[in-house]
C-alpha cells in the first residue's frame, strides 16, 4: 500500500495515499478504539455545512483567494451530502472536546480541496485543514453549533413522527368508543371505562410530547459560531462573526442566530439536557403505552386478552403457535435506552469545567442517538403495532359483567347495602351481577340495558335513577 508522509507536533507517520483523512485522524482513530460507535454522522453533516459557511464568509472578506475558498466550499457540499462517508470513522467515545471530528472533517475536507484543483492530497502548503478549512475558527464554537444543527434537523422528524402517532391513537379511540370494558388501578379492577377512552388518554399523552419537543427547537438555535476558543471571538474578525452565522442561517434553512453571550455558549450545555429530558418524557410515554398493550393483548387464553396485536412473527422456537408482543417490547427497550441516555447527558453536561466542556462528544453521541432511536420507534409503533389493534369486544363485555366492581356504577340505584349483597353472592355463586340483579329483582332486563351502556357508564354524572319505591311496597311503609 502506498504512503504519504504527514507530520504534526508529535512528529512523522505514514499515512495512506489514497486517504483523505490525515494524520490527526489517523492518531485519533488509534487513542480511541473503545466501542463500535462511530461519530453520527448527521454531525459530520453539519460540521460540513458550518465549514462551508466559514469559507463562504473567508472567501467574501478576502481572507481566502478565489480558487482555494471555491475548492474547499465544493468539497464542503460533498461531504454535507454524506459523500466521502467512509472517511468517518473515528469512534464516537473521544477525549479533547470534539477535537478530533473536527480536524477529521479538516483534513477530508482539505484534501478533497486539493483533489478539485488537481493537486495531489498531502500538499498542505496549498490548502492546509488548519491555515485554510478551519480559518477563524475553533472546536470550540464548530462542534457545538453543529450538535444543534444536527440536533435540529433529528428533532422535527421526531415531533412529525409523534404527530402521526397521535394520529394513529385517535382513530383507535374512535373505532373502539363503542366498547365497554373493564377499567383497572394498580392491576385490580375499576370502574368501566370504554377502550376508545383509554386509546383517547394515549394520544393526549402523545400529543403533549409532540407539542413539548416542538417547542424545544427553538432554544436550540441559538449558536456560539464566531465565539473561537472560549466565546471571546479572539482571532476572528468582527465582520466575519456577523457574517459567517448569515451564511450559516441561509445555508441550513434554520432560524439560527448567534448566541448573545457566546462564553455562554461555548461553556454551557444545558439545553442539551433540557430537549434529553423532553425526549425522556416522550419515551416514558412510548414505554407506558407498549407496557399497556402487551397486557391488554395477553393470552389468548390465560389474559384479559381484550385486544389482537398484529402478529409480526413466530414468538417460540419450541412452542407453535405462540406469537409474541415483539413491536411493543422494542418500543419498551428503545425508551429505557433514551433514559439512559438522558442519564449520560446529564452527568456529562454537570461536569463541564470553566470555559468548555471536554464531554461534549458523549453529549452529542447520546442525543443524536436517541432523537434517531425514538423518531424511528414511533414510526414503527404505528405502522406495525397501533394502526393494526382490534379490539375483541365480546371479551371486554364478558370480563366487565363477571367483575364485581360493576356494581360500583350501579350504587345510585341499588344503594351500599344492595350493592353489598349483590357483590357478596356473585363471588360465593361464581356467577355474573347482572344475572344476581335480575334473580332478586333489583332491575328489570331493560333497566340495566339501559344503565349499562357506554355513555351512562363512562361519563360523569348518573341516569335518573329507578324509583324503586313506588314498585317496592315495603319502601312506601
């Protein structure tokens, strides 16, 4: 294999002649072989696309001759494109702050550069990643303007993916709003409540997500691009600063404007905590309603069984027949990863030190992970798991009838001490509340036909209850 010869402040190494990377990724690729997570690369993206506003404004301000800023813009919209992926390769776990993506996309983008204008790669003394591709700027203000960007553009497919979620729910609460069944607290029966109405409770929950992570984009557009090592600007022209983020705004299409206080900016990543945290809530969701449809659909025979799941595959190596709850147990695992994730966010922003915070690069690893993992889940629910549900309803009005707690909704009519007996023989017999009530003439067949519908039983308020004493001659004594 052919060579070329790189140096640094750490000395000589050989490095492919064919690669466009150079010998600070090729140092990185060795300090940080941990795990078989590469650098997102919805991050390389926007590192590409920051570096071309840069050279956009170097190239308008006379900071860049024609030719070279031309060169390295066009290998700039390569790279934005996700062409040369393969020169991305760096592990995701990476000590110096985002050091090491930076100079990667550096050195791809220089010797791209260099290649456009038929110059061999290597030749630094033409385009140098550093002198030229990086010109007025620093890790410091590039990696964390294009987390948000890379964020952002992660965020509205997830807000868009949780809108059709919630799309996908109340359809499912107006197909089952007809179907009575049993309510439960804490696993143990409750008062009716109709299936449409528990389906209806999960697209507000959903609906509240959406809206929240919605909103959150816009505390993501605030940038420190300009602000160089510590947000002071320092060895970048004032022009430039203004400049470089017009670009910036004009090329990603996104409201995004420069930090007001961008040591702020440079130092602090709490707004990466607060849309994990908004993601976390959306997950918890997800997780509750998975939890909640696994359990509805258990059986067929031993669970309440009171709704299909579309089978997606065979759920047993040894036992045919059996079909599992695959697509709500991935939603389940994919919400506990994003709390995790939430977690690692966390303690990683909490231990930014002074002007910078060295961690950034698991902050931007875990966030752009789960923002991916979450939109892609919610997409899945729908199309494989909510949108196909039916509702076996023979079976909620079969449980409902047989639950003692039945005659919760019928305490207007009967009172505590009939209630009481009622309950108290249909558990010794083994037999259902409506067959007790009509054996003992509480109510008539019509009165409970017309007492145990959906709307009397699941909405507030009673029915005028039965006067019994005019048809009960002890009553009127």
């Amino acid at each position: 294999m052919s060579t070329r010869q790189e140096h640094d402040l750490l000395g000589t190494r050989e490095v492919p002649a064919d690669a466009y990377y150079g010998l600070h990724t090729l140092r990185a690729a060795e300090n940080f072989r941990v795990s078989r997570h590469q650098v997102h690369p919805e991050l390389i993206k926007a590192l590409a696309t920051v570096k071309e506003a840069a050279a956009r404004a170097n190239l308008d301000l006379g900071y860049l001759p024609r030719e070279k800023g031309e060169a390295i813009i066009a290998a700039c919209q390569e790279v934005a494109r996700g062409e040369l992926a393969g020169q991305f390769f760096l592990d995701a776990f990476q000590g110096g702050a985002g050091t090491s993506t930076n100079m990667n996309v550096n050195e791809v983008i220089a010797n791209r550069a260099l290649e456009i204008l038929g110059l061999p790669r290597g030749d630094y003394t033409t385009i140098h990643p550093n002198d030229h591709v990086n010109l007025h700027q620093s890790t410091n203000d590039v990696y964390p303007t294009a987390m948000r960007i890379a964020a952002i553009r992660l965020l509205l497919p997830l807000a868009e993916e949780l809108a059709r979620l919630q799309e996908a729910l109340q359809e499912k609460e107006a197909a089952f709003a007809g179907i009575l069944k049993i309510g439960r607290t804490e696993f143990q029966d409750a008062v009716p409540v109709t299936l449409g109405q528990e389906f209806g409770a999960y697209a507000q929950a959903v609906a509240r997500d959406r809206w929240r992570l919605y909103k959150v984009e816009e505390r993501l557009r605030q940038v420190n691009l300009g602000g160089t090592a510590t947000g002071t600007g320092l060895n970048a022209p004032l022009k430039y600063i203004y400049l470089v983020n017009d670009y910036l705004r004009r090329l990603t299409g996104l409201g995004l404007a420069r930090a007001e206080n961008m040591i702020d900016g440079t130092q602090n990543m709490d707004v990466f905590v607060e849309v994990s945290g908004l993601m976390k809530a959306a997950a918890v969701t997800m997780h509750k309603i998975a939890g909640d449809l696994r359990f509805l659909s258990a059986g067929p025979r031993g669970g309440p069984a009171e709704i299909n799941l579309p089978p997606r595959q065979a759920g047993s190596s040894i036992m045919p027949g059996k079909v599992n709850p695959v697509i709500p147990e991935m939603v389940n695992q994919v919400a506990m990863q994003v709390m995790a994730n939430d977690m690692v966010i966390a303690m990683a922003a909490s231990q930014g030190h002074l002007e910078l915070n060295a961690f950034a690069p698991l902050i931007a690893h875990a966030l752009l992970e789960s923002l991916e993992m979450l939109a892609a889940a919610a997409r899945i629910f729908r199309t494989e798991c909510i949108s196909g549900i039916t509702a076996n309803a023979g079976r909620c009005r079969e449980v409902l009838e047989q639950s003692p707690v039945l005659v919760t909704a019928l305490l207007p009519y009967l009172g505590y001490e009939k209630a009481t007996e009622v309950v108290l023989e249909a558990e010794a017999s083994d037999r259902s509340i409506r067959e007790i009530l009509l054996e003992k003439g509480f109510l008539t067949q019509d009165e409970l036909e017309s007492i145990l519908t959906p709307a009397a039983m699941t909405k507030p308020g009673t029915l005028k209850p039965v006067n019994r004493r005019q048809q009960d001659p002890e009553a009127r004594n």
